[in-house]
C-alpha cells in the first residue's frame, strides 16, 4: 500500500520518525456537530482541505458507523463543559482508520453558543481500539496544546477589540452633530460588540447645549438620541427623541450619578421592570434573559448620559475586558458629543445675537410693500455679519439696507449690530443722503475692530413715493436687481465703491426711476456666490435674475421661490434678501400749495387743509390737521425768511409737511407761565401720531402724521 495522507503526515511504517506536520492538527465542532474550523495541520494530517471539512458532520466524515454513537457521547460531554482527553479511531481521505491522541476542550464560539476544540497530539499505533483514556503523559500533552490555543485565542480577541475600538476612533465624530455622532457610535457597536444600543443624553445637553455642573440627586431627564437593535420588533421599543425619567435607585440612575459604569448578567422579569417602571409600551419583555452593559458618556469630568449595551441569551455575557472596550467607545462618542455641545451652544448664541439684532418686522411703509428673509449658514463658520433693514423715513420715504460684516463667528455678528444700529440712526434720525450714510459708516468700522482691521460691504437705498426716484449707493457690495412689472430683471449698475473700513474713498448715489408695481432685490453674497469650481458673482446673479419668472406674484411667494432655488451648495455662508414691491402715490392722493410770507397766510393754510381733507372724506381729521398745520405754518413765518410750501399725503396715514429755507431745526422747549409762544410743537407732540423735522437741499422741513379713522 503506498503512504496515504495518513502515513505521510506521522512518517508511516518506513518513516517512525518525529512527526513532520509544519501546525497543529486542530479543529472546532459546533453544537450540532458540523465541523466549523480546520487548521492547515488537519488537512495535512487527515488529506481532506478545509472546504471539503467544513460544514460536514465529524460522525459521518471522520469515524465509522460503530464508533458514531460514542463520538456523540463524548461530544455531548464536551458540551456541557467537561474536557477530555484520550484515544480514539479515526478516518483519513482515504477512509482508512488511524487511532490518534487526542484531547477535547468545551469552547463558544463568537456568539456564545457551545461547541468543543479538537487538538491531534499523538498517534498510538495501526490498531483500532474503542475509544478509552490515555496515558496520563499524553493527556497533559492535550491540555498543553488546548492552553496554546485559548492563549492563542485570547490574543485574536484582544486583537479584534483593538480593530473594532480602532474603527470607532475612525468612525466616530465625523460631524458636530450630536445625534450622529451617538448614531456613529451605535453602528459601530451593532451588531459585533451588542445586539442592542441606544444613547440618551441630558436633557440640558440636548435643548440648551449646557454642560451639568452637578451629578443628579433626584429623578433626572434624558433623552434618547440614537437607538440600533437587530431586532426590529425591539428598536420600535426604544423611540428616538423620547424622554425617560429616571429615578436615582435604577441602575441608569446609579451611572448618572457615580459615573461609573454597570453589568447586569441576565435580566430577569423584575430587573426589567425596575428599569423601565412607567415605559409604555415597555422594551423589558423583549430584553428577558439579555446580559446589560450601562456605561456613562463623561466629558470634562461631568456626565452627559448613558450608553446602553446588551446581548440575547444566544451570546456570551459582557466579560470584564468588553465592558472596558465599552467605557473607550462611550469616552469616544462623550468626547465627540462634547465638541458638538460646545459648537452647537456657539452657533446658538451667534444665532440669538444675530436674529435679535435685526428687525422683527419690516412694518407697513407709504409706496412700499417688503418681503424679506435671513438664512443662517450650515455651519458655525458661516454664522456672521449678513443684516438687512427697511427704515420708514420721513416724508413718506422708505430706505432700505443690507450689509455683511466680513468675519464669522459671534464677534462678527455683534459688529453687525453695532453698524446696523449706526445706519438706522444715520439715515432715520439724522435723514442722511446713501452716499453720506455709507461715509460716516466707513468712519465709524476704522474704531470698531480694536486694533483689528475690520470690513463690510453695504448698500443703502432711499425711495420716495411721491417722485418715485430711488436713491443708491453701495460700498463694495453687490449690485440690486430692478424687475419691471413688465419685462426681464436686470442688474443696475452703480458705482462699486470700496467694502466699509479700506478709509479714504467716496461714494457716489445714482438715482433710478422705478415704474408702479416694480420690483427691486437686495441681498447679501452668500445668496449668491457659489462655491461650484468656474462661477462667479455674475453667474449667482444670473442665476438670482432668472428664478424671479413673474413679478406680480406675492412677495412671499417670490422670496420662498428664490431661497428655494438659489439656496442649494449656498449654505455655507449666512444670506440676506429684501424683495420691495414699489408704488407711487398717485397725483390724487397729494396737494401741494405755496404760502405767502404773510400772516393771513396762516388763514389761507387752514382753509386749504380744511377743503383738501373734506375732499378726500377724511372730515373725522379736519379740525386736528388744520390746527396742527397753522402751527407749523406760523413757526416757519416767525423763524425763517423765504418760500414758504404745505403739503399733504394720503396713504397709509395722512402726512403733512412744511417747508421753510430755514435750516435751524425748532427744539421743544418748556414755556413759562407768561410767555406767549413756545407751544405749538408741544401740541403737534401731543395730537399727532408722529412728529419730526428733516432737512432738504434747500431748508428743513416740519412734518407730522395722522392715523387714517
């Protein structure tokens, strides 16, 4: 007979020399008896690959019919965690039967489910006798090679839980998002650490970005976050965004406040309902029999929340090195969830700052109706210096602005405030001309970085409903688009200017002549500028140009179009919009006449503002407006030399104006008892809804307003 497998892995009749085999014959056996592993010894020794092995029952493919039943003893033996060790007969390729040494160790495999580890030491001779124990010499040979191998075995593990907490480094804390990163850490986790993982986080974590300053000593609130199970039936248990109490006593009590984590091996009916006593429904009947690992997220020394991690009863309960891999994963994801804390409470703080600085609502103008927008960015980065406002000025006019800070970050936005501020003063309070307000502007940013160069870009636009003229000017801005009622939009082209803060340059105004029901578009660049590779501001305003398709939509409709358009891979910059629908006051509802420096001009006042409100049905306002106009009528003939003029308005409240050549503005002033004037403004204060003065090219002018009845 010529050297089977057999006789050549151990040398055979011509070679009884040391055995040859480069590895161990080795092999695992599940509870079923399907061979689940073969080492390159066995198939050297027994001439079958690891293909062919794998997956075949042992009885049938390595011992004879005689022996099956004994080999199914020793294998349930074995299986309730007896070792063994001794000889028995078995088959090689060739079907011929080889008696070896042999020695059999109770093992689990990745999922905790038993099965037996088979180590080849020896062979005894050509002969075939029953299985029986061996020599006492052979035996510790088997339980030697056995050591080996767990030793070998607890080095794979060690091996794998190094990979699986590498992968969490990796895979962990890719965004500044606090649910993804507790998602990122549960898809790390499950399926090969847990069958089940959920997170919860405090609920002053979650809803004001607040690190706690103290462990809990009462009930507390958390909120899951992430939750992954295999079991679908068992994730529906465990709601996301679902706030659970607990009490001090649980064991998530317990974790909360010691920071220290807990194994439960097997939870029972009552653990599980000390766990969730008030869920409803409650995960606790699918967790019966399930080992538990809770550990704490802890950043900078304070507790954030809980991981929860458990295994079914077909696994192998948490041993003491898994649940130290579990604290590295929580300390990953805490430390991951504490950066986003941090990033999440400065972009909220940037936010607030930013939205209480601007207008709460653009409010109702004469010839003007506003639809406007502010769009945060994607990021803190982004979070920064964009603005707008609509200002009623006097006189009926209404200025409009938008403006970006250059900058990110809440320091940018509180410059945006403070240059805000400065406008709505420059152009309400002082009634300066685009040009001049951009001017001081660029004055005011050279004190506002302290010692840091700042920069702003700014528009600044002035409409008046009577003449229908708008009045621009912009500093290093981008330009506004006018939309006819009838026609396409198009850019108007103004004079660039330098961005706010360069210092010593000019800025010029350029009227427009805007039709009736005419639009005009402002708006920041990061509603425009794109980060996509080949494009420019000038393609974001084409692209602007061509998303308003019908200006006679609603205003609201328009912006919602083109914030939906335009926004796309433009968000990681703040954006600014005003869209301003523009209508004259029509010729009927004004009335201009010119005063006589006389005294019966006085008269004359009275009568026209008498006769002109009668004609206009305003009857109800006839005896305030006429005595608060001779007021203003009779001051301007006392202090001022030169044309005298009155005008009237009608539109959302009824305005009246006098101009004098004068350009010494009239203050209140308190009147003694016997003093003869001193009055008359304090009576326009008084009865009028508005009051003020501004000044004109040629003069000032004294104006005040009425609500309509």
């Amino acid at each position: 007979m010529g050297a089977t497998p057999w006789n050549r892995a151990f040398g055979g009749e011509a070679a009884p020399a040391a055995p040859q085999r480069p590895w161990p014959a080795t092999l695992t056996v599940g509870t079923d008896g399907r061979i689940t592993s073969w080492s390159r010894g066995a198939q050297a020794l027994f001439g079958l690959s690891a293909g062919r092995a794998c997956g075949r029952r042992m009885r049938t493919l390595m011992v004879r019919p005689e022996d099956r039943s004994a080999l199914d003893e020793l294998l349930g033996t074995v299986l309730t965690g007896r070792s063994w060790s001794g000889s028995l007969p078995l088959l090689d390729a060739d079907g011929l039967v080889h008696p070896v040494e042999c020695g059999w160790q109770p093992i689990q495999d990745r999922r905790g489910r038993p099965g037996a580890l088979i180590v080849v030491t020896d062979r005894v001779g050509q002969s075939a006798p029953a299985a029986k124990p061996a020599p006492l010499g052979t035996a510790e040979a088997a339980l030697a090679a056995i050591g080996q191998f767990q030793e070998h075995a607890a080095s794979v593990a060690m091996m794998r839980r190094v990979q699986l907490l590498t992968e969490a480094n990796t895979m962990i804390g890719t965004t500044l998002d606090m649910s993804q990163t507790a998602r990122e850490l549960l898809a790390v986790a499950v399926p090969r650490f847990a069958d089940t993982a959920s997170v919860a986080l405090l609920e002053t974590v979650v809803d004001e970005f607040e690190l706690p300053l103290v462990r809990p000593d009462n009930e507390v609130r958390v909120r899951r976050v992430a939750a992954r199970a295999q079991d679908p039936a068992l994730e529906a248990l465990l709601p996301v965004d679902q706030t659970v109490v607990h009490g001090q006593n649980s064991v998530f009590g317990q974790v909360l406040r010691s920071g220290r984590p807990r194994t439960l091996p097997a939870l029972d009916q009552a653990a599980t309902l000390k766990l969730w006593p008030s869920s409803e429904p409650s995960p606790g009947p699918l967790l019966l029999g399930h080992c538990m690992l809770v550990v704490p997220l802890v950043a900078r020394g304070a507790v954030l929340g809980i991981a929860m991690f458990t295994r079914g009863p077909d696994r192998r309960p948490f041993s003491g090195g898994e649940a130290v891999l579990g604290e590295e994963f929580a300390a990953r994801a805490a430390l991951c969830v504490d950066n986003a804390r941090l990033y999440s409470h400065e972009r909220h703080t940037a936010l607030m700052l930013q939205r209480a600085l601007l207008p709460a609502d653009s409010g109702d103008h004469t010839g003007v109706d506003v639809a406007h927008r502010y769009l945060p960015a994607s990021d803190l980065t982004g979070v920064g210096g964009d603005w707008y406002d609509v200002i009623g000025l006097r006189g009926g006019r209404v200025a409009m602005v938008v403006g970006d800070v250059m900058g990110h970050g809440v320091r940018a936005a509180a410059v945006m405030g403070q240059l805000r501020t400065a406008t709505r003063t420059l152009v309400a309070s002082l009634d300066l001309q685009p040009a001049e307000v951009l001017h001081h502007l660029d004055e005011l940013t050279e004190h506002l970085g302290d010692g840091e160069i700042l920069f702003a870009t700014c528009l600044v636009a002035v409409f008046d409903p009577t003449t229908r003229i708008c009045r621009i000017a912009r500093a290093g801005h981008i330009p506004p688009l006018m939309v006819p009622a009838q026609g396409g939009p198009q850019v108007i082209e103004l004079p660039a200017g330098v961005p706010l803060g360069v210092g010593g340059h000019t800025f010029e105004s350029l009227d427009i002549d805007l039709e009736d029901d005419s639009l005009l578009v402002l708006c920041t660049d990061g509603l425009v500028e794109s980060r996509a590779p080949g494009r420019d501001i000038d393609d974001g305003l084409a692209d602007l140009a061509r998303e308003i398709k019908d200006p006679s939509l609603p205003l609201e409709a328009i912006a919602d179009t083109v914030i939906s358009g335009l926004r796309g891979d433009r968000t990681m910059d703040d954006a600014a919009l005003v869209i301003a629908r523009v209508r004259g006051v029509p010729s009927t509802a004004t009335a201009n006449w010119v005063v006589e420096p006389e005294l019966p001009a006085v008269a004359r006042a009275r009568h026209a503002v008498r006769s002109t409100l009668s004609d206009w049905g305003l009857a109800e306002l006839e005896e305030t407006a006429e005595l608060l106009a001779s007021e203003l009528v009779t001051n301007a003939l006392l202090y001022s030399n030169g044309p005298i003029s009155v005008r009237l308005m009608r539109d959302r409240t009824l305005l009246c104006e006098v101009y004098d050549a004068s350009d010494e503005v009239p203050r209140l002033r308190t009147a003694g008892h016997d003093d003869d004037g001193g009055r008359g403004l304090h009576l326009v204060k008084e009865l009028s809804h508005r009051w003020g003065t501004r000044r004109t090219t040629g003069g000032k002018s004294v104006w005040f307003e009425l609500a309509l009845p």
